[in-house]
C-alpha cells in the first residue's frame, strides 16, 4: 500500500514530474515524467553525495542544500531536506529573440 506524501510537490506550477528519494536513494515517491525513474533517483543521489564532499568554502558548517541541473528544455532541481531529496522536474524558460 503506498503512503501518501504531505510533500505538495504536485501543486508546483508547471511540475513535469517528481521524485521523493531517501538517503539510501529508494524511490519513496514518484509522479508524472519521474514516475519510477530509479536510475535518475540513483544518478542525482551519487551527484548530491559527490557535490556534499567538496568544500567551497573554509566554513565546514556551509551545507549544500539544493541543486539545480539544466537541460535545453527542463530543469531537475533536487533539494536535501530532513535527510531525503526532493527532485523537481520542470520546463526551461525559453528567453524569446
């Protein structure tokens, strides 16, 4: 039986799609374009354990909390929030010439 996620990622405007992930990267919740993709849950995980690795600044306490990955068309935006990730799928804003 699936439980249901108080996450409201679906009243985001524009969502294409969405991935709830835990810190093992299981799939806990999925919808539209994102819907089962697990090797995009395992990708974007290994991405955000990598980029958690790299100090930017001298400031250890300085977390990353949100990634964005652009494409020509959409936009995978993840975020880290208590200890599972949230991934966003959304159009890309074409600027007009």
């Amino acid at each position: 039986m699936a439980i249901p996620f108080p996450h409201g990622l679906d009243k985001i405007p524009d969502v294409q799609g969405y991935l709830v992930i835990n810190s093992d990267g299981a799939v806990l919740a999925s919808s539209g374009d994102l819907e089962n993709e697990e090797n995009i849950a395992a990708t974007i995980t290994r991405m955000l354990q990598t980029a958690a690795k790299i100090a930017i600044s001298g400031d250890r306490t300085q977390t990353m909390k949100r990634m964005s990955v652009c494409y020509r068309d959409f936009t995978l935006m993840a975020t880290v929030s208590n200890q599972k990730i949230y991934v966003v799928k959304r159009p890309l804003k074409q600027e007009s010439e």
